[in-house]
C-alpha cells in the first residue's frame, strides 16, 4: 500500500512539471517563429540560416516553391530594402515532441497607390522540428488574408 501511495504521490507532483514544461515550449516555439519573421525584414541572413533546417523550403504568398537557398539568397545583404511597418498577432503554437506547427497574421502598413495607408495581411504556417535542443524550421507557407 505504501508503495502505490508513493507512486501516486510521484504521479501528482510530475503533472504540473509536464504541464510546465509544455508551455515552455509552446512559448519557445512562437517566439522563435516571430524572431524569425522578424530577422527576415531586417535581412539579417546569418539569423536566418541558425534558424533554417537543412532541408527548409517556402511557399511565397504568390505560390511559388524556393529552396532554403533561394530564401538565403533573397535576403542577401545587396537586397536589402526598407520593410514596411509590420504587426505580428494571432500566433498559435503547437508544439508535439520533436515536431512543432505555428501559425501566425502577419500584416503590413503601407501608401496605397492613393497615398492613403493600407494593411496587407498575410497568415503565416510554420513546421519546425527541434534539433539540438533548439526549433529550427522545416517549412513556411504564406497564405495572402483577402480582405
């Protein structure tokens, strides 16, 4: 009897500590996520290739396919151009064991062809896996919000 009352005891104490430990990652994983559209605008290549998984590739809001290599490419230091103002909201993270999904809004603040300001949104959809401890992103897909 003594046993099993220690067995449970144990059992009680190690839920809150899972528990815990999942929203640590759920944390983790969307702040990573964010850091990484961030580091984006700001082109900073070498922050975004720590964060890339070997085999990552993207979906472009228009549809097109690249290579992590094409990505990398894009924000090459010579590309570097001003990002307009940019909002992140709605970020979801989803963390499984070594696999972690997040979506987040992305939206953008710019002149409109009639000098007025527009917002153009976008939803983000990450897959990540965690290497070493960290998240590195497998994939990213970006989806244009009509509206």
């Amino acid at each position: 009897m003594r046993v099993f009352l220690g067995i449970a005891a144990a059992s009680l104490v190690s839920v809150p500590a899972a528990a815990q430990s999942v929203e640590v990652d759920i944390q983790k994983l969307g702040q990573r996520a964010e850091a990484f559209v961030r580091v984006r605008n700001q082109f900073d290549q070498a922050a975004m290739i720590a964060m890339m998984a070997p085999e990552y590739q993207e979906v472009s809001p228009v549809g097109e396919v690249d290579s992590r290599e094409r990505v990398i490419g894009f924000y090459a230091a010579d590309k570097k151009s001003a990002a307009p103002p940019m909002t992140i909201t709605e970020t979801v993270a989803r963390p499984a064991g070594t696999i972690g999904v997040v979506t987040m809004r992305i939206a953008y603040t710019m002149p409109g062809k009639d000098g007025q300001i527009q917002t153009r949104a976008l939803r983000a959809g990450f897959v990540a896996r965690r290497i070493k401890g960290d998240w590195q992103f497998l994939s990213l897909q970006f989806t244009p919000i009509r509206g």
